[in-house]
C-alpha cells in the first residue's frame, strides 16, 4: 500500500475519581445518549461528548482509560 491510514492517537485524560463517576444518560424518549461526569456530592452532570456509536463509546473509554463495567447508565 502507498498510504496507509493512520491510527488516531487518543489523548488521554484523567479526572477526579473521589469526587466524579462516569456516566452515560439516555434519553428515554430519543433514545440519545451523552458520556460525560456526575458530581458525587452535588449530583451535578458535566457533558463531554455524544454517544452515536460504539466507536464513540470506545473513545469515551480509552480517553478516560475506563472499562465499560465502570461506567453506570443513567435514564
């Protein structure tokens, strides 16, 4: 092959564990999904990304270096 597609790098980023948990809320109606953290003690939920695909769940993943065992969902 004379160009090869390049594997995109993931940045991996870390967050508080003592104090966030990773979350995924659907949307009971749309069914739309969103990755993002749940403050532990205020209950607040900070966006990070749309979910529209596997592919995209596993970036969520790899990005914050978690399992999806880790990861609770949310309706």
């Amino acid at each position: 092959m004379l160009f090869k597609k390049r594997k995109k790098q993931v940045e991996k980023r870390s967050f508080d564990r003592a104090l966030l948990e990773p979350v995924i809320r659907v949307s009971i109606c749309t069914g739309e999904k969103t990755a993002g953290f749940k403050n532990k003690e205020t209950g607040k939920f900070q966006e990070i990304m749309l979910v529209n695909s596997e592919e995209a769940l596993g970036e969520f993943l790899d990005t914050y270096d978690l399992r999806a065992d880790q990861v609770q969902k949310e309706y």
